[in-house]
C-alpha cells in the first residue's frame, strides 16, 4: 500500500498512545452495538404486545425526557465526582435494567409498562454515561490524537446502527426475545472491562456541586464560550433542516417503493457514510481549521440532502412505484445521496468533539457536554416535525430539496457573524 493510501485510512495511534482509552473504545463499540439490539427489539416486543405502530414510536417518546434530564444532571455529576465511578453506577443501572427485561421475558412476565419504564431508565443511564465518557477522552489521550479518537468514534456509531438493528430483527426471528435481551447483557459486560481498569478521574479545577448553582455556571461558560455556541447552532440548523428519516417509511410505500426494505436500505446507507468517513479520515483529522471543518462540512451534509430532494423530484415524475414495485436505479441514488450526507454528517462531528473536548475547561466539560446531548437528541427531532409536517401540507420531495437550500444558506450566514469561528486553530483551541 502506498503510502498516500496509508495516510487517508483511519489514525489509530490513539490505540498506541492509551491503553485505557482502546479497553473504553472497546467496551463502548461492543455495548453500544448490544443497546441498539435491546432498543430496536423493544420496539419489536412492543408491537408484538399491542399490534400498534403508537405504541412502538411511544417508546422513542418516553425516553426523550428522561434522556435530556439526565444528560443535564449526568454533566454536573461528571463535573464534581470522580468520572470513573459515575461512569461505572451509570453502567451498572443500564446492565441491571437489561438484565431485568431478560429475566422478564424468558419467565414470561413482560408487559408493555415494563418495556415503556425500563427502556426510560435505560435511556437516563446511557446519557449519563455518555456524558461522562466523553470528558474522560482528553484525560487519557494527547490533545494532539482527540480528533482520532472522535474519528474511532464514528466506527463506532458506524457499526452500531449498520449491524445493530439488522442484528436485533435476525436474532427476534431466529432465537426469540429472551435470548436477544440475554446477548446485550453479555456484551454490556465489555463496557465494565473498560471503566472497571481506568485510573481514578476526579474533574481539575474549581467543582461545583450538582445542583441549580452548577447549571447556571455551565449556562454562564456557555455564554461566553462564541465558539462552542455556534457549533451547537450550525447542528441544529443541519438536523432540524437537514433530517429526511421521518420520510422514509412513506418512501418505501408510495415514492422508491420496496417498503420496508427501502426503508431499511435509506437508513443504513446514512450509517455506512459514518462509517467509510471515519475509516478513511486520516487526512480529515490533520486538518488544524475546525471552524472552518465543520462550516464545509454541515454545507456539504445540506448539499447531500439537496441531492436527495433531487432524486425524489425524478422519482415524483417516474413511474409510480409502491411496496411490491421498488424503483431499484433511484433507491440506489437516494442511498448514495444519504451515505454522502452521513460522511458529512460525520467529519462535521470529528471537528465538534474535537473542540469541545480540547478547548473546554476539565471542570465544566462534563457540563457542556450535558447539554450537548440536549443538542443532538432534540435536532432530530426538529428534524423530524419539520419534514412530517411539511409533507403533509407539500409532497414528499419538497422538505430535503428546501431543507438542503436552507441549511447551506443558514450556515453561511450564521459563521460569518462569529469571524472567530472561521478562524478557530486547533493547535490554540479557544472556546
């Protein structure tokens, strides 16, 4: 292999830098690939109970409170107390839920109120833990390899939502729910490898103890912190405006056609961008501009949605497809369309952690990154309004094709009136 090829794969020298951060990159990519088996076999479990398509997307609703608070009380946690052990209670309360629905189900004692509390609680728990891993990264690595490790990352998410849902329907067909919920629980015990081995972690600096107090001084940072605040505007900009996924069942059944395959084959190719993104981001992560990285890269993900609308434009004028007659040429552009917005998407992400995690003080990091769980879980969301309730009143075409306009415009705008932001160098990270 020659080394220019060498030099656009994945930078795994955070692996060599940091033992502690490959067993918790490990034990995080093997329990998140199990908590997407357990979330998407909820949601089967769930319409198995009660044949309702309501009561499975209840299930995304119950835990969306939840998961915020948490996030937001998760971050003061991870601010005042040793990180490693917050880290582990949190992965302990999301083993025992799983364990729990295991134990339910194999003695046949599930009901839909148990699947509805104990997914809530296994949604706080992740935020907590999610929160509080990502402020122990720059503790275990050089600065100088954060944009690696965010780049390791996207494998990680890669993998989860490419192999976990699809894992999740064969094992339910094949082995039942019992033994689906029993293999998450064994994989959740990768993520104590990780957590039991690190070192203690307790925050640098000035803490604060959870509270009110503690809330209000991480709001105070963020105001300050112009760069940090715009990265959280440019994302909500790209999800509420940029985020197609509430379109896509309607896609398969009336527009693409194929039904739930397409369905299937959108949401995967959006993961497999996240993925073939990161394996390939050896040069993605030596560039030092991130502000500017994450302004070219949140344009690129609403030019990909553009493309999108694009495609469904033709389809809208091709012959018409439904569940039985797929339009096999047009799905394979739309998929190319959405992995190109998940690359996007992703190097966007590698530039967000990376400042966050390098120009955000040890003491309040756990804090922003409670808030940005807020941030990430409810753009989508947005996302999701925005697109519904457009293609009710529209068609199917007309939310990404205004959607992708919107966000490279908005972008724009939004970065040129922080001129720091443009200038952002991540070898002087300032907030």
């Amino acid at each position: 292999m020659s080394g220019g090829a060498r030099g656009a794969l994945i930078d795994l020298r955070p692996f060599r830098a940091s033992g502690a951060f490959t067993r918790m990159w490990i034990g995080s990519t093997l329990a998140g690939l199990g908590g997407q088996l357990t979330i998407v076999t909820v949601m089967l479990h769930v319409f198995e109970l009660t044949a309702s398509t309501f009561a499975v997307s209840m299930v995304a609703v119950a835990g969306l409170i939840p998961m915020i608070l948490s996030g937001l009380y998760g971050g003061m946690l991870a601010d005042a107390f040793d990180r490693r052990t917050v880290a582990l209670i949190a992965a302990i309360i999301t083993f025992v839920s799983t364990l729990l629905l295991a134990v339910l189900t194999w003695g046949q004692l599930e009901t839909i109120w148990w699947l509805y509390a104990l997914s809530m609680i296994n949604s706080a728990a992740n935020s907590v833990g999610m929160a509080t891993r990502t402020a122990i990264v720059p503790r275990l690595i050089p600065r100088d390899l954060l944009a690696a490790a965010s780049a390791l990352n996207g494998i990680t998410i890669g993998v989860m939502v490419m192999v976990g849902p699809a894992l999740a329907g064969i094992l339910v067909a094949l082995t039942g729910y019992g033994w689906t919920y029993t293999i998450d629980v064994v994989l959740m015990l990768a993520m104590f490898l990780g957590l039991w081995t690190l070192p203690a972690l307790r925050p640098e600096g000035e803490i604060v103890r959870p509270g009110l107090e503690s809330l209000v001084d991480g709001w105070r940072f963020l105001k300050r912190a112009a760069n940090i605040r715009m990265q959280y505007l440019v994302d909500i900009v790209a999800m509420t405006f940029g985020q197609p996924l509430a379109l896509f069942p309607a896609l398969g059944a009336v527009l693409l056609g194929g039904g739930a395959v397409t369905t299937g084959a959108l949401t995967a190719a959006v993961a497999a961008g996240t993925f073939l993104s990161s394996l390939f981001s050896g040069r993605i992560v030596r560039y030092r501009w991130h502000g500017r990285g994450i302004e070219r890269a949140v344009q690129a993900y609403g030019a990909a949605i553009l493309l999108f609308g694009v495609v469904l434009l033709i389809a809208a004028w091709s012959p018409e497809a439904d569940e039985a007659h797929a339009n096999i040429a047009l799905i394979v552009a739309a998929s190319a369309a959405l992995a190109l917005s998940g690359a996007a998407d992703n190097i966007s992400s590698i530039y967000r952690n990376t400042m966050m995690q390098a120009s955000v003080p040890d003491a309040i990091r756990g804090r922003l990154q409670g808030i940005f769980i807020i941030v990430v879980a409810g753009g989508p969301r947005l996302g999701a309004l925005y697109a519904g309730t457009l293609a009710t009143f529209t068609v199917l075409w007309f939310p990404p094709l205004l959607g992708g306009l919107l966000v490279i415009a908005l972008v724009g705008v939004l970065v040129r009136l922080t001129p720091s932001f443009r200038a952002y160098d991540a070898e002087d990270p300032v907030p």
